[in-house]
C-alpha cells in the first residue's frame, strides 16, 4: 500500500467487515453450550454471516474444544468433538461483506471452572492487549513479534502457530500479501494487519485476535 494514498483512518469498509468478525466471533463463544459440537457452531456461525449481510467467508471458519484448541489452522476442519462441560473453546470467523471487505477475528472462551484454564486465558488476554498497545506507524512485523515473544517468555506457554507467526497482513479481497507477523519479516507494516498471538501447553491453547490499522501517523485497533 502506498504511502500517498495511506490515511490514518481505517477504511470505512474495512471497519465494518472487522465488526460483524468480533460480533459473530463473541456472540459464538457466549452461545456455544455443552454437548455441541463442532461443526454445528462452525455451520450455525456460516450461517450467520449470511444473516447478517455478509457473503460468505473468505478462509473457513474455524472451531475447536478441548484438544481441538491445540490447532487453529485453515486446513482444520471442524469435527464431532463435542463441547464438554469443563473445556476450552476457540473460534475464527472470517466474514466477507458485499463490497469485498474481509474481517477476521478469534475468540477463545471457557466453559467450567478450571482454574488452570482461566489463567490460560488471563495470559492471553495480557499479552494481546500488551502487543496492541505497542503499535505503532513505522514498525517491523518481526519487532512487533518481538513484543509478543519478550511477553510470551515471562510465562510457562509456547507458541503453537505451526507457522510461528502472529499474524498477517490483510487487504480488501486479499491477505497474506505482505507476509506474517514473525521473527524474519522485516516488512515496515502500513495498512491493516491482524494480529493473533496463539499460546498454549500440551493440552490446550488459547487464541485472541484482532485487527490494526497502521496510518501514517498512529495506528488504529478497530473494535
């Protein structure tokens, strides 16, 4: 993206894209119950997409409980596992408006009372807001990883992206063109980017993820 043409304000169409993500993407995760399983939320979120404006998505949706957490990947196709009643749940919605505005969002949920599970969650949600909060006009992907990774070593979790990155570019109609969000990607990061840092242990994993625009002159978190 050019440099001319570059605002420090969020296209307008962007904007909406990545709110029906996060709507679609907390109401799942305040709606899954027990005993669902996965491909039922994935097809009622499908679903929901259509309902709310959208035409269609433009990666699948992704959905896992359980061990299911340990994997978010486009590839991953939600199964039968069903949503017990002391699990991890996650969520990646990637809706497609009329206009040809993509959004992706993640939400990672709890179900039960485990303390462990809570902590997981604890830690994802301070380390997304610590990455947030560091953007800024002008910066590395791999700096912006380099947040992430200096926060993630502070705790007893791994990175489980099987890329190793935290996220990527994304642009109307297209993604991925100016690479990831990780250790090697010197790319100066202008326009949007979604970030999505993605921890966890041997027995589940937690996912947050959100969407920076990065203007000339201050970087916006479009919620």
């Amino acid at each position: 993206m050019s440099d001319v043409t570059l605002s420090d304000v969020p296209p307008a169409g962007l904007v909406e894209a990545q709110r029906l993500a996060i709507r679609l993407a907390e109401a799942a995760a305040a709606e899954a119950r027990p005993g669902e399983t996965e491909r039922e939320v994935r097809d009622r979120i499908d679903a929901q997409v259509v309902e709310a404006g959208g035409t269609g998505v433009w990666t699948p949706t992704t959905v896992g409980f359980g061990i299911g957490t340990l994997s978010c990947f486009p590839t991953d196709v939600p199964s039968e596992r069903v949503l017990w009643n002391l699990d991890l749940g996650m969520v990646d919605v990637h809706p497609v408006t009329p206009d040809g505005w993509w959004g992706d969002c993640t939400r990672s949920f709890q179900v039960g009372d485990s303390v462990a599970q809570a902590q997981a969650l604890a830690t994802i949600e301070r380390i997304h807001a610590t990455v947030l909060a560091a953007a800024k006009p002008g910066m590395r992907a791999c700096d912006w990883f380099g947040v992430f990774k200096e926060e993630l070593d502070k705790t007893e979790f791994v990175l489980l992206d099987r890329l190793s990155n935290i996220g990527h570019s994304l642009v109307q109609n297209s993604s991925y063109d100016e690479g990831y969000i990780d250790a090697w990607n010197e790319t100066v990061m202008t326009g949007a980017w979604a970030v999505e840092p993605f921890i966890g242990n041997h027995l589940y994993g937690v996912k947050r993820e959100d969407v920076v625009w990065f203007g000339p002159s201050r970087c916006t978190v479009i919620a």
